[in-house]
C-alpha cells in the first residue's frame, strides 16, 4: 500500500485483509511527482515481517529510485509519513507568524527565513517562507490525522493541536 494513511491502519487492514501487508508512505510533491518518485533520498518501507524474498523484491523494485531504504514496523512508517508533513505544515506556520512579527519590526521576513535555513543544523530544504498559508491537503490532512491520534490515545499535543488554528490567521 502506497498512500497517506491514519494512524493505525495497517494493523486495521491486515486484520480485515490479509495479514502481510507492506506500506511505502507516499513521499512526493503535486508539482512534481514523478520527479520525486525517481529521486527519492530515502524511502520508508513498513512490514511485519522482512523475509529474503521480501527484500529482493523492495530492492529490485524500489532501488532504483531511492539513496536510502529504512525498514521498519508498519505502525512507524505510518507515523513517519505523519510526523514529516505535520513538520512541513509547522514550519509554513512558523515562517508565516514570524513574517507577521517582521512586519511590526519593519524586518525582512525574507532575508530572516535565509538566515534561518543557512544554518547547518536548520539547513536549506526546510521549507522557512514566509507567503500563503499552506494550502496543501496533505498537510493539513496529516495535522488533522495527528490530532486525531492525540484525541484516540488522550495525549496533549498543544504544539501541533495549533498548526491549522495558526496557518488560518
């Protein structure tokens, strides 16, 4: 299965459909999808079970397109996938407010966000603009599902409970 799911699906699905599912969270751009496809700096890959055969065939088949391959559980690939847009979706939000204090500082919102990304711990793909909010669905779909995890297992998450509530202001 390659698709963004909820928290918890797989074992939903291996229990309705089969037990031996693999799940590669999808890890591409609207933009750019078969680009991001071909060239992918790593891939995740969640199974319960990696036997050789398994293996030769992720390698054979997803190889080619990818530096890296991690394997792991299906419940950490799903919240890898889950914690990597509710990331992207944070820092939209954070360059967006702290273009909104630039304003009252008469700062450059921009040339702030660079500074930012040109420090190696940051570093430059963080995607730190200030613009739109995102309008992106899978972004807020994955806050959504991460909220939703929160609720299901009562974990107080009172930075991402905000991101939307923020990237509507």
């Amino acid at each position: 299965i390659s698709s963004c799911l909820p928290g918890g699906m797989m074992r939903k699905l291996e229990a309705r459909i089969h037990p031996e599912l693999v799940y590669i969270p999808e890890n591409i751009r609207y933009a750019s999808a078969v680009r991001d496809f071909k060239n992918q700096e790593r891939t995740v890959v969640g199974a319960r079970h990696f036997s050789v055969g398994l293996n030769s065939l992720i390698d054979a088949v997803i190889g080619p397109f990818t530096k890296r391959i991690i394997r792991t559980d299906p419940e950490t690939a799903e919240m890898s996938k889950l914690a990597m847009n509710g990331l992207l979706a944070l820092s939209v939000v954070y360059a967006n407010e702290i273009a909104r204090l630039c304003q009252c500082t008469e700062a450059n919102a921009v040339t702030v966000m660079e500074t930012i990304m040109a420090e190696p711990r940051v570093g430059p793909g963080l995607p730190l603009r200030p613009g739109d909010p995102y309008g992106n669905a899978h972004l807020g779909r994955e806050v959504f599902n991460l909220n939703q995890l929160a609720k299901d297992y009562v974990v107080d998450l009172p930075v991402i409970s905000n991101i939307d509530r923020s990237n509507r202001s």
